[in-house]
C-alpha cells in the first residue's frame, strides 16, 4: 500500500480518535469509497492493535527505532503520535492499548453434522459448517470475524466505513460488500491450510500485516485481490497462491447438503464426510488413500459415495461383521 495512503490513513484515524463535526464526516466518507485500498487501510488497525497488545515492554521498545522511520517515511511527525495513535504501515491503532472500538467477541460454534445461518447484526448472513468455531466482533469503527475452525460462508452488507476483516489461519480477507467462503480446518479436504473463494464482488487478502511487519523491522507481504472466479489457497507447507475457484460454487455446496470431490485422494474424501458425521469406513491398504477420487454426493450418504467407488478405482467395500465398510484394492 503507498505510503500516501497510510499517511492519509493515519490523519483519518486521528481525526477520528477526537470527533469529527459534519462537514469533517462527509470528507472522511468520500474518501472511503474514493479507493477500496482506503477503507483496508484503517481495517489494518485492528489486526496490528491486536498483535501490538500482545507484545511485551521490551518488544515495544525494540520495536520504536522501526516506528520513527515509517513516520520520517509517509511525512508524519514523531509528535503526532505519541500519547494518541501510532500509525504502522497499512494501519493505525492505539499505541498505549486504547480501546480499538470492536465489542467483546461473540463466540458462535456448531457440533459435529451441524450447518447453521446466522444473521449477523448489520444485516450480514453468516452460515457455519460443521465443527466451525469462531468469534464475531462487531464495534463503532469496524467489523471482525475470527475463524478458530472449520468453514463458512458470509453475504456481507456494504459498509465503506466498517469494512468487515476475517482471520483465518495465517489469512487477513478484508472486504467491504461480497459473498465468500472461507475454509480453515484441520481435516478434510485443505487439511491444515485456509482457502478463500470469492462468489460475488470483491475481497482482499493478506498472508501477513505489512504495518506489523514493518513495526517490527521486518519485511512484509502485499495484499492481493481477488474477484469472482479466483480463489486464494494457503496450504498447510506454508505455500500459497491464487487459483481458479472450482465451477458452479462447488465449495459451498455443503450449505445445499452435498460434498464435492474433483481429483480428492481417497483418505481426504472420507476425512471430509467425517466431519459429519461417524463414517464407519476403513481403508485397509494405506496406499489406496492416494487414489484419486471425484463426483457431488450427499454429505448424508456415505453408502452412496462408497457404492460409487467401484466405479471410479479398482476397489471393493465389504461390510464387516462388526458394521465397518472395509475399503481393499481388487
């Protein structure tokens, strides 16, 4: 982001921290919706004022050499923050652990085989997937949704000046009016990593906070944005990217009751109804979890799934006495 925008950015805030009249609030409005990288500019607060608390005194203070030179850099004097706001490349938040005007978190959470909406309080529709957890704040100056596990999908009202910020795992995806799905979970298909996929508008998103790595003198990450039809992928190795977003919203056709596999290793598939419910199948040869497999089937019906599977890999399933599906190569 320039430096002209956090400079721009940072004034704002400041200008907010004391009030602004009318005159002063059409300003601040215009200059929200002059460039999506504005309202992401303020967001940015909120993800480097919680970073900023966690750190200790010692780290504050090694951290202030690399503060006075971002200031020297977008044109700000040292005096302008000190005791207000501290302005940190992309952000600004307050330095003495101000309050960053969100409320206290709502923890919202689904059990095992549960998919509920959720209508946030702006009028934002939020629908979680099974074992997802996360926590929604909602404040004067910002919305903020962290995603601790699992997947969910959000229809999010346009508001310049609150643009809404998600986190996900080492994802920040800000965005302004959209509809996504954003995927962080431990098993299953992306198993370890987050995956973000845009189905109307825009969105942008951050691997790492630029002001936050700039604070602390090291280098950061850009923003990249991404429109309908892309998809952003961290993987659980740590690499990431932008890829085609699967057709037809495949991702979020669990909200519909249905899984969609296209080239998913065996083991995964069976990971992905799992998270559902109890599977009762076994792969019996390790080797045979590699195999690839595809379709949309019932997230109710791993009968279905597994009766299909004869017809994509040379397989057979047997149900034991005991009631499992046993899984072996022909």
């Amino acid at each position: 982001m320039p430096a002209g925008t956090d400079a721009e950015a940072a004034r704002w805030a400041l200008r907010l921290q004391r009030g602004l009249d009318a005159r002063e609030r059409a300003a601040f409005e215009a200059w929200l919706v002059e460039d999506a990288a504005h309202a992401e500019a303020l967001s940015a607060m909120q993800d480097t004022a919680r970073r900023l608390r966690a750190m200790s005194g010692t780290q504050l203070a090694a951290a202030r050499p690399a503060r006075r030179a971002w200031l020297r850099r977008v044109g700000l004097p040292a005096a302008g923050a000190a005791g207000l706001a501290v302005v940190a490349g992309g952000g600004w938040l307050a330095w003495q652990g101000r309050d960053d005007g969100l409320g206290a978190p709502w923890r919202v959470a689904t059990a095992r085989g549960e998919i509920r909406p959720i209508a946030l309080p702006d009028g934002s529709q939020l629908v979680l997937d099974t074992q997802t957890q996360v926590d929604v704040r909602y404040g004067e100056h910002g919305r903020e949704i962290t995603v601790h596990e699992g997947q969910g999908w959000l229809s999010v009202q346009a508001d310049p000046a609150r643009p809404l910020v998600v986190h996900a795992g080492g994802l920040r995806i800000a965005v302004v009016g959209t509809q996504f799905t954003v995927r962080h979970t431990r098993s299953g298909l992306d198993a370890g990593g987050v995956r973000v996929v845009v189905e109307a508008g825009r969105v942008r998103v951050r691997r790492a906070q630029p002001g936050w790595r700039e604070l602390v003198g090291e280098s950061g990450l850009r923003d990249v944005s991404l429109s309908v039809g892309q998809a952003y992928v961290l993987d659980a190795s740590g690499r990431s990217g932008v890829v085609p977003a699967p057709a037809s919203g495949a991702t979020a056709l669990w909200r519909e009751g249905r899984l969609d596999f296209e080239d998913t290793p065996l083991a995964q598939a069976l990971e992905e109804f799992g998270r559902y419910g109890v599977t009762g199948a076994v792969i019996k040869e390790p080797a045979i979890g590699a195999w690839r497999v595809g379709g949309s089937y019932s997230l109710r019906n791993l009968a279905g799934f597994l009766a299909a599977l004869a017809q994509q890999l040379p397989v057979q399933v047997e149900q034991g006495a005991t009631g499992v599906f046993e899984i072996r190569a022909l």
